[in-house]
C-alpha cells in the first residue's frame, strides 16, 4: 500500500525519438525512462542544469529514481524561487496527491483542463529533454559563418527543440555561451501573413530595446526583429511586429507553442539578454534545427573569394566581368537584373578610375533553402576621385550551377 501511495505513474519514451524525449505522466514508482535509462546529470557544462531550470530537471529526474520526497524539497525550492512557475506548480500538486492515491495521468493531481495539461507536459519535455540528450550545442553551428568586429555575440533558435542559443564573437568565430527555453508561435513556424499566428525562419537581426512603456503582456523587455526582411518580401511574406520579449509578471514561462509568432523568454532570462541586445547589432537566426557547419568549409572559402573577386572586378571597372557575378534572378528595392545591368554599364562606362574597399564583413547561411543561401554584411568605401562614400551594405548570395551570385542588393 505505501509503495503504491508513492509511486509515479510512467509512459514509455520513444527511443525512435532519441534525445530520450520524456512524456511526462505519472505511474507507479518513476517516469520510465526505458531500459536505456540516461546517465544522471554529468559535469559537463552543457549538461548542467542552471537556475530555475536546473532545479526543475532535477526534480524531474529524482522522480525518475523514485525519490519522490527529494523531488519534492527540490520543487519546493523552485516555487520559492519562482512562484509564477506555473509548470512547477502542478509538479508539486502531483507529487503531493500521490501521497494519497494513484495518479493516472500527468496533472491529475489538478484541476486543469486537457489542453493546459498538454501545454504542461510539452514543456517538461522539451525542457528536460535539453539534459538528458547527449548531444552537444554546436561549436561552430552551420548558420554562423562569420561574425564581424561589432556583433559581440549571436543568437541561434532551434525551433525543433524551444531553445534559444547564445554565442560570443571570438575572432569573428561564434563561441557556444549558453542556451535557453524558448516559446514560439501557437501554429508553428514559416511565418507567411498578417495574423497566422506562425514564427518565421530567417535571418534577422535585433533592434535595440523598445523604450515605451509596454503592456505588462511583454514582461521585462522586447526587442523588435527585422521581419520581413528583404527575402521575405520578395517572396511576398507580410506582417510585422515580431519580437524577442519576455512574459507577464504572473507567468515565469509560457508552452512552447503559445505566441502569436514572437520569441517569448522568461523574465529572468530576457533580463540576462538585455546587455548583450541593447546594441541593436545581434543577429539571430530562426531555424527548424541546429547542426554543425561541418560540410560547409569549402562553400565558405568559395565565397569568401567569390566577394573578393566581385570587389576587384568593380575596382577595375570590368563591367562584363562585374555583372557576372549577378544572378540573372537578382533584385534589389526597385530594379531587376535587366535595370541594373544597364545603370551599372552607364556608370562605367564614364567613370573614372575608383577603389572599393570591404571590411567588418560578416556571413549567415539562411535556414531551410533549397539551395545554399547567404547574407553577406560588409561596410562598403568606395572613392573615384570625386566622390568618397561609406555605407553599411547587405547581399545575399546563392549558390547557382556550383558559382556563387548576387542574387540581391542593397542598403543594410
């Protein structure tokens, strides 16, 4: 009888979803974890639970092992830490009813209707799913080909998984920092219209804090992103108002599928973000998954020399040789390939001689493309004896019959 009393009811994981993805409902003694029960927590420090979050993980995997009453100190050290962690909540209500009879079902020691209780579940899983894979955040994530001088740090979302991952610039090569719990939009991701409820996959970068008073809805801090940027509206995408923002004072996290398309942190978490974002320079890169840029060594090189050429081929006012590097599918705000092909024979053909030079040039493969695609940021001087400009210039170049073109440019 006591035994029964304690014991937390199981689900079977799904090895076919590796990563050891915990469904969490309760059974008798602990959460199944099969019979390729994950090691506990090692000392690796992607696998060290922080905060608020590691204390969650903690008590999570204390009921894997039957622990119920160390599980129980733990949330209730969690709750006192964050007494909006609603998650937490209906953990410690479980673990508390369980005293008393068997549970059936995650949150069956609630009140809560079908679907807040799936929202809940989904959320201890992916959250505990984070520890218990094996796998390594990326060192280098295929995304992040090259960070300039002024991004300090970059951001990279794996929808896939609700994480939203930090890197530090280190000589213009992104550097793993650290990882957070994320939510998305309440219908998915690729953000096509106004009001679908979808988070895009893009490049984008963060503008600086929006400094009006917002309702509390936005919690600590927002940040507006670039979307729709200049490959969304060619592809005739529309809608505005995506931010990375926090959540209401009354909510420490929200389901990872619950916005109307933003990227929503916790407070503490956003809070953490604040000095890294407030520049108004951070890239962040929304994808359906993160790997490693392994295979992508060769195609970096081959661009890198592919702008290189494109410089000298302007510098010497080879106009052919220059336009070659266009894809005949380019646009930029207001002219197709036929239009700039002809203003760029105009120019030259009567110019005189000019220097062109790149630096702080910065490189990000666009997610989810057919075709590799990359957004190539440089500052741009240019001089012919007359004139004397600098300007912050955005290209995306794409990957057309094993050459790498132009397919669009602009101001950035």
């Amino acid at each position: 009888m006591l035994q029964r009393r304690h014991k937390l009811s199981k689900r079977l994981m799904s090895a076919a979803a590796v990563a050891l993805a915990v469904s969490l409902s309760w059974n008798a003694t602990a959460l199944n974890l099969g019979a390729d029960r994950p090691f506990f927590l090692t000392s690796t420090p992607f696998m060290s639970p922080r905060g608020n979050e590691g204390l969650l993980v903690k008590s999570l995997l204390e009921i894997s092992q039957g622990q119920t009453q160390a599980a129980l100190n733990t949330i209730d050290k969690l709750i006192a830490a964050a007494p909006n962690f609603k998650l937490a909540h209906l953990v410690r209500g479980d673990l508390l009813m369980a005293r008393a009879r068997q549970l059936n079902s995650f949150g069956d020691g609630t009140q809560a209707q079908t679907d807040t209780l799936t929202d809940f579940e989904e959320e201890a899983r992916v959250r505990l799913h984070r520890y218990l894979s094996r796998t390594q955040p990326p060192q280098a994530p295929d995304h992040l080909w090259q960070l300039d001088a002024s991004q300090k740090h970059a951001i990279v979302i794996d929808t896939s998984q609700s994480r939203l991952y930090l890197y530090r610039n280190v000589n213009g090569i992104p550097r793993y920092v650290a990882d957070y719990y994320i939510t998305v939009g309440k219908n998915g991701i690729e953000k096509h219209k106004e009001g679908d409820k979808r988070t895009p996959l893009g490049i984008y970068f963060a503008g600086s804090r929006l400094t009006r008073k917002l309702p509390d809805f936005y919690g600590t801090a927002a940040f507006p992103l670039n979307y729709p940027n200049e490959w969304d509206r060619r592809q005739g995408k529309d809608g505005h108002g995506i931010w990375l923002h926090g959540t209401p004072s009354d909510t420490y996290s929200r389901p990872p599928r619950a916005s109307d398309g933003c990227v929503v942190l916790s407070n503490p978490d956003i809070s953490t973000l604040i000095p890294i974002l407030q520049d108004g320079k951070t890239p962040v890169v929304i994808t359906r998954s993160l790997s490693d840029d392994g295979e992508q060594a060769a195609n970096k090189t081959e661009l890198r020399q592919a702008l290189e050429s494109w410089r000298q081929a302007w510098q010497s006012q080879h106009t052919d040789a220059y336009l070659d590097f266009y894809s005949h599918d380019f646009f930029s705000e207001n002219r197709d390939f036929g239009q700039w092909a002809d203003e760029k024979r105009r120019i030259q053909s009567s110019s005189a001689p000019v220097k062109v030079a790149l630096s702080n040039v910065s490189m990000f493969r666009y997610p989810d493309q057919q075709r590799p695609m990359v957004v190539v940021n440089f500052d741009q001087q240019y001089s012919n004896g007359k004139l004397n400009s600098v300007m912050r210039k955005r290209q995306y170049w794409i990957l057309e019959n094993d050459r790498w073109k132009i397919l669009y440019e602009g101001a950035a």
